[in-house]
C-alpha cells in the first residue's frame, strides 16, 4: 500500500513539475526577454553570441588587468574572462548570480572561465588559489561566497590548492563616497585581515587571487598588499568580469 502511495506522490510530482515549465518557462538571464531551453543553458543565443569576452587569455601582453595595477602593485599574471557594465547581459547575469540567488551561475562561469585556461599558452603555476573575503553578515544572507565558488572550481580543473579562509573580511566598508582614493584604499585595507593560523601556508607562495568583478581594484590590491606582507612571493588575479 505504501509502495502504491508512493508512486502515486512520484507521479504527481512529475506532473507538477512538467506544469511548472509549461507554465513558467525559462527566461534568458541576459535580456530578461527571450526563452531558452536546455540543461545549464541561463542565456539566448542572442545573448550569448553577444557575450563580450576578453583576450586575456589568448594573448600574453599588457592588458587592461595589468594596467589596472599598475605603479599599485605587482601582479604575475592577470585576467578577466568578459567586460561588464551595470545594464548589460553580463550585468544582468552578475545580478542574477550575486542578488538573486543564483549560486549555479558560478559554475556556469567557472566552466566559462576553465575553457580559456585550457587554450591558454603562458599561464604560470600557482601554488595556490585564494578569493577575496566577504564580510560574515553578506555570507549568511546570500548563502554563499560568489568567488569561492570560482576560486575552488578551477582549483580542481588545474590540480592546485585551494584555501579560501586565507583572508577575512573584518567590517563592511559601504560608505565611501566622501572619502578619495587614498582614503578608500586605507579603509579597505583596514577591513581586509589575514587569518593568523594561515600565515605559514602562504610563505613563499604565488597565489592567485580570484574575484567576481574587478572594478576600481581597490578590494584586490587590499588583499593582495595583505598577503605579500605576511609572506608571499607574488599575486595573480583572476576574475569573471572587469568593469569597462
Ligand atoms: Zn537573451
């Protein structure tokens, strides 16, 4: 009878769940506009055919990571997989996957991102991969830290360690508007510890540091002036998107 019951419930579920989509289709994450179909697919072909990627990975020059630090400090190997800006596919998708609560999006990203590294030609060894803290009170709302989902994904796709307690993010610093770059900086900086019973992992040590959207570079050149202080050798970075 319970077996009978429970075949039953399977069945409805099914049903439902086939309604569900009838009814509620799956609209692009990029233009908000078009239905998509297919398993871990968030973007049209429109969208996706737009996606403007970078060439970070393709060509080994100066590019606009390396100038973003520029005379800040110093970075091995630096790179963006797509540009963003705030009303944009990438915008929309950066949205969806950090306010939204789309944590799948990181792995979309993340095979994105995997997929560059393999063509790439000049891509150093790291000894190991970081992500920049968020602050304990965004962790518990959103549920998830949107670069350590990033950082421990191509930590498995390259075979390098992982460590993404490194860093702490001690107080949030939102209200930065009055402040200039110096000031930011120093506030950030602040905010940015490093967790005491890592310091002797990261002695010697070229970590790459991985982050969802490089903006003013303020937050990454926290972290990274925090670790070669405490002992690295030298910093790479790694993001989803830099902000044109
Ligand atoms: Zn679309």
């Amino acid at each position: 009878m319970s077996f009978l019951k429970e075949l039953l419930s399977n069945h409805f579920n099914n049903y439902i769940r086939i309604l569900k989509s009838v009814f509620t289709p799956v609209v692009c994450y990029g233009c908000n506009t078009n239905k998509i179909s297919g398993q871990n697919n968030y973007l049209c072909t429109s969208c996706l055919m737009q996606l403007p990627f970078t060439d970070h990975f393709e060509r080994n020059y100066i590019n606009s990571v390396h100038e973003k630090f520029y005379g800040r400090f110093n970075i091995e190997f630096g790179a963006a997989l797509i540009y963003f800006s705030p009303k944009s596919i990438v915008g929309s998708l950066i949205h969806h996957y950090k306010y939204r609560n789309k944590k799948y999006l990181g792995t979309y990203f993340a095979e994105m991102i995997c997929e560059k590294i393999d063509t790439c030609d000049f891509l150093p060894q790291f000894d190991l991969i970081t992500s920049i803290p968020i602050h304990k009170k965004k962790f518990e709302s959103r549920g998830f830290n949107q670069s350590t989902i990033i950082a421990e994904y191509i930590s498995e796709h390259i075979n390098c360690p992982v460590n993404c307690s490194l860093l702490i993010k001690i107080f949030e610093t939102t209200s930065q508007t009055r402040k200039n770059r110096k000031q930011r900086l120093m506030n950030i900086m602040d905010s940015i510890a490093i967790d005491e019973k890592n310091i002797e992992t990261i002695k010697g040590k070229h970590i790459l540091l991985v982050d969802d959207t490089l903006t003013t570079g303020a937050t990454i050149e926290s972290c990274g002036r925090v670790l070669l202080k405490n002992g690295a050798k030298s910093i790479s970075i790694m993001c989803i998107s830099q902000a044109v």
